[in-house]
C-alpha cells in the first residue's frame, strides 16, 4: 500500500496556507520599504542637483556684478532667462558697509517649482568697491591737486615779478 500514514509525533512536510500569507505579508512589507528608500533617494539626489545649480547661478551673478556686466544696484525677483533655467530666479541686493566706499553685494537665487517639488535657494555675499564713490573721491583728488599746482604756479609767477 503507498497511503501515507502519520505516525503520532511525526509532523508531515510541507507548507501550510498560513505560512504562505505570512511570507507574502512580510515580502510585501519589504518591498514597500525599498520603493520608499529609492523614493527618498531619489529626492535627495534631485535636491543635491538644483542645490549646485544654485550655488553655480549664484556665483554666476555675483561674477556679473563685479565684472560690471549687471550694475551693482538692488533689484527684486528677476527670472533667469537662459534656456533650461526656467522657474530660476534672483535677485541683488546692495547695502552700504561699515567702511566708506564700501558696498555689501549679496546675491539670492532661487527655484520655485510645484509645490510637491523640490526647492532650491542659495545666497552669497561679497564686499565690493563703491564706484561711484571711487569716481567722486578720484575727481575729488584731481581737483585738489589741480587747485594746488594753480595756486603753486601763481607763486612762481608773484615771485617772478
């Protein structure tokens, strides 16, 4: 005869309906843990990027400004408007230092996108050369030494007489 018989003590092999569910359960929880983890990562590299691209455009536009290729004034938001940087924008602002004929130029860029996106901001700040001040004081300095010389050649010619 081929009948199986069990024998008291002696657990039959195989597996069971309910070990089946709990492999399933425990494989799905797994895999819902590793498409968050790639979810997360994938965010955090997408964050990094922009961060850079932030800290180039921001670098960019302070080159810009001391290079005097955008005048070292205050400005609000202004949109990028290169190819591929669209939702990039900036803005410059200039205050007076504590010392004199100095201004502080700080740079803010920024990306806004849709609110489940993600978002990018960086802001850098320099000392920079007033040179409206320069250009005042240097006239200023060649007028006094102008007056000077004048003043110096009329005492040569008084002499002179």
């Amino acid at each position: 005869m081929n009948r199986r018989t069990t024998q008291p003590g002696i657990v039959p092999r195989g597996i069971t309906l309910y070990e089946v569910v709990i492999a399933l359960a425990i494989f799905s929880g797994a895999i819902v843990a590793l498409f968050e983890a790639l979810s997360t990562a994938t965010r955090a590299a997408l964050q990094a990027r922009m961060q850079s691209q932030a800290v180039l455009l921001a670098e960019t536009k302070m080159a810009e400004v001391v290079g005097g290729a955008i005048p070292a004034t205050s400005s609000g938001d202004v949109p990028f408007t290169d190819a591929g940087l669209e939702g990039w924008s900036y803005s410059i602002t200039v205050a007076p230092a504590t010392h004199a004929g100095i201004n502080q130029v700080q740079v803010s860029v920024f990306c806004r996108q849709a609110p489940s996106s993600v978002d990018a901001s960086f802001t850098m700040a320099r000392l920079l050369r007033d040179q409206q001040a320069f250009v005042t004081s240097a006239t200023q300095a060649a007028k006094t030494k102008a007056l000077q010389a004048g003043v110096a050649n009329q005492q040569t010619q008084a002499a002179g007489q």
